[in-house]
C-alpha cells in the first residue's frame, strides 16, 4: 500500500487485522537502514505488515510522495460479530466512518484508504 508515513500506517492495520503485527528490526535489518542513512524505523519507507510465519497475506507499506487522490486500488473488506463496537474500536484507532448501513460501514484509515466492516 503506497503511503505518506509506512510506519504509522503499518501500526494502524497491525492493530486492525487480528494476529497481525509490524515485522520486527532485527540486527540486519537495522544495519541495512542504517547503510542508506535511516537512523530510527520510524522513518523506514517500507514496512512491513505479517501474521504468523507462512500465514498470508502480508501487507507492506511503502513511502511515496503524492496523497491518496482516487479510488483506492485495494479494498479489505473485514467482518465482526458486533457492527457498533468494532467501528468505535476502529475509530480509537484513527479510522474515520464514511457512511453506515444495515450490517455494514465504509470507513477510511487514517491516509484515506476505504475500507468495509460487515456483519
């Protein structure tokens, strides 16, 4: 997913997607941020989202210029038992509601990606 800020955006879907966590700096990892003059993961351009070795899919958000302008060229959409307590889990998260129906919500992460949550 092309992103302003991979880093905060990683976080936001990891605390989204159950089992899903930001892959972890190891050594190597740090040091090749550091060969290309990146001091703090907070800065990385490219991160990376996972669930359990093996599980797929995996996420990666990588840093580009623009802003989102259009539509979005993937759409999640998730499922939950209760519709009203995971919107008001997602909105804790920096989601914001675009619209709500019967059984379902669109809402947007926090750089404006769309994204449903059914029951």
């Amino acid at each position: 997913m092309d992103s302003r800020h991979p880093a905060s955006l990683a976080r936001f879907w990891a605390a989204v997607l159950d089992g899903y966590a930001v892959a972890p700096y190891d050594d190597d990892e740090l040091a090749r941020l550091r060969a290309n003059g990146i001091f703090d993961p907070e800065d990385d351009p490219s991160v990376l989202v996972e669930a359990a070795p093996g599980v797929r899919p995996r996420f990666f958000f990588q840093l580009v210029p623009e802003s989102k302008i259009v539509k979005n060229r993937l759409h999640l959409d998730l499922l939950a038992e209760d519709l009203p307590q995971e919107v008001g889990r997602l909105v804790g998260l920096g989601a914001s509601v675009l619209s709500e129906r019967a059984g379902w919500a669109v809402l947007a992460d926090p750089e404006g990606n769309e994204f449903c949550v059914r029951t």
